[in-house]
C-alpha cells in the first residue's frame, strides 16, 4: 500500500503544480486586443461565370 500512496501523493503534486500554473496564467497575463485583417480573394466573393443562362 505505500507504493500506491506514494504515486497517488506524486499524481497529486503533479495535478497540483499544473492547476497552480493554468491559475497564474489565468490572473497575470493580460491579452492586447489587435485588429485582424484576412484577405479573401476575388474568385471566392465574385466566382467567374461558368457558362451562359438558360431562360
């Protein structure tokens, strides 16, 4: 039993430091916001006549 104690304690620590860290990111690190620009091209907006109109 205190091989299994052992890893249990070790799996604890190690979810711990993970928790702590996603926590520390979490109230310290400030996002900029910034503008995006994403071209579309042309053919994906405007897409060239395939053939002619069937009245």
């Amino acid at each position: 039993m205190p091989t299994l104690f052992r890893f249990l304690v070790v799996c604890a620590v190690i979810a711990g430091a993970i928790y702590g860290a996603m926590w520390a990111l979490v109230t310290f690190v400030e996002p900029q916001p910034r503008d995006v620009t994403i071209r579309i091209p042309s053919d994906r907006v405007n897409p060239p006549s395939t053939g002619t109109i069937k009245p």
